[in-house]
C-alpha cells in the first residue's frame, strides 16, 4: 500500500518524538537559563521534522532527497547543540544521551531513505510503508500501475504516448497567436530569466556537492572542479556518483563555463557565474551570479 500522507514516514515519526523530548527538555532547569541555546535548539528540532514533510509534497524524488538532505544538517546542528549546552551544563549527562540518541536514531532513518530514494533517482518508484523497515526496501513487482515517479501517488491511468497530426497544428497555431501577443512582453524579461536560471543551476550543483560530501566525506577541490560530480576524478573511496543527470557540466545561460573554487573565500566552496559579458563585476545582465548571495535587481536583492 502506498504512503499516503507524511505522518507515515518512520523518520518523520521519530522526528516529531525527538521535538517532543527537545521541548519536554527545555522546560525544565538548568536549561531556562539559557535562552538563547534553547531557541536553537527549539529551531533545528522543528526543522528535521518539518523538512521529511514538506519534502513528501514535493514533484519528484529528486527534490524530495533535497528536502531530506536539509533535515539531516538540521538534525547534525541539533547534536552540536547539544554538545554545547553539555559542556556549559545546561544539559544533565543522562538527559544528553537520550536526545543524542533519539538524534542519532533519526538520522539512520533519514540517510536510509537518502539512500533508498538515490537507487531510484529519474526512475519510476513506488514508496511504501516497507521503506520503514531496513530489511525490506525493494520496489513491488506485482502492482506495476501504481509505480509514478511522485513520492505517495498514484498513475490513475496509462498516458497517451503522442499526439495526431491535427493535434500539433492546433498546437503550434495557438503558440504563434500567444507570441504576436505577448511576445514584446516576455523578451524585455530574457535578460532577467537568464539571470534566474543562472542561479537555479548555482543551487542545484550545491545540491549535489552536498550529496557528493555525504558519501565522500569533503566537496571536490579546485582541481578536481565541478566534473567530480559525474565522474570520480582518481578513485575516490565511497564516490557514488553521477550526482547529476547531464553528461557533461552545464554551461551558463550566457554560454561560459562556471566557476568552482574549494575551499571558497566565502564558505565551503565558491560557485559563480560572471553573467553576460563572462568577466568579474558589472551591473544589470552582466552583473556576477554566486552561490552565497542571490540577484541584485536595483535596490533590492533576491535571495
């Protein structure tokens, strides 16, 4: 029987009794003295839980593995918290070991669902309640109909495989009236839609650097660049790869190659396109697209 709703997800199940203990926890002294590690606290144990369900609404197992990627940092941030509050005594030795634990325990279950759904990526798959168990994670045999490559649905029936000749004519008549229409319209805005694309790529390819971190234990050095994601660049111990569906890195919307730097001068590793005129600096069109901070448009910046 396929999941239907996310409260059947184990990791979930078990990061909802992890919020429960965090809250219980901090309700009691000497974590009232704290405030502001409580918050936190409060904060990463909210976010594991939130994350495994707002993942299950998404289109495909892809971004799902997104969403599970951020609850799994929300849930290693909730440990080092708790290393703190033990250390500043804010947390009783006994009370620490049940909620690193009860941590520990959530993200076994969400590395195996990581895991489970990476087996499948750009196929179609069936998500059902085994996944909840670690001895039973293979995709049923026996009802093919229900397999959709949307986590918790169902393929109601078989799709059309084309369309008539009559079909397409109406199709490509109706886009070239859509064109005279707003045609004007939508051009003005190329610039701005290549400049959005841009950006989109910079967080899909974080995306998988973190995957690629997950298995292999660091992101690729400069030398290595972004072509470790889809080939192992000199046997890398755990590389599972590809971590992306194209065979060859994507260039920018402009054409020129992005550029990868790790360790980066502003975090882990630096990711940047130099927009439409290819060199650092400019304004507008040419302006430069990074991982660590979103679009300028004007005044205001879009993150």
């Amino acid at each position: 029987m396929a999941i239907q709703r996310f409260e059947e997800i184990q990791a979930w199940q078990e990061a909802r009794a992890l919020a429960s203990m965090v809250y219980d926890a901090l309700e009691r002294s000497p974590f009232k003295k704290d405030l502001s590690l409580g918050d936190q606290l409060r904060r990463a144990a909210i976010s594991v839980m939130a994350n495994i369900a707002e993942g299950f609404g998404s289109q495909s197992n892809k971004e799902f593995i997104r969403f599970l990627y951020i609850a799994l940092r929300s849930c290693s941030e909730l440990q080092s918290h708790l290393y703190l509050g033990l250390d500043r005594e804010s947390v009783e030795k006994e009370q620490f070991d049940k909620l690193f634990h009860q941590s520990d325990l959530v993200r076994h279950l969400i590395l195996g669902f990581i895991k489970y759904l990476k087996k499948f990526k750009g196929q179609a798959t069936n998500l059902t309640e085994d996944h909840n168990n670690e001895d039973n994670r293979r995709l049923s045999s026996e009802e093919p109909a229900a397999l959709n490559s949307e986590p918790g649905t169902r393929n109601l029936e078989p799709r059309r495989s084309g369309f008539t000749l009559i079909e397409l004519l109406v199709v490509i008549i109706i886009i070239g009236l859509l064109a005279a229409l707003v045609g004007p319209k939508l051009f003005g805005r190329v610039g701005k839609g290549k400049q959005a694309a841009a950006q989109a790529q910079i967080e899909l390819f974080g995306a998988a650097l973190d995957n690629f971190r997950l298995d292999v234990g660091r992101y690729p050095t400069s030398d290595e660049g972004l072509r470790a994601l889809l080939v192992n660049p000199g046997a890398i111990e755990n590389w599972d790869g590809s971590y992306l569906k194209k065979e060859e890195i994507p260039l920018d919307p402009w054409g020129h190659p992005y550029v990868y730097k790790s360790p980066g001068e502003h975090g882990d590793y630096d990711i940047l396109s130099y927009g439409g005129d290819g060199v650092a600096g400019g304004e507008g069109e040419n302006q430069d697209l990074v991982s660590w901070k979103g679009i300028k448009r004007g005044s205001e910046r879009i993150e």
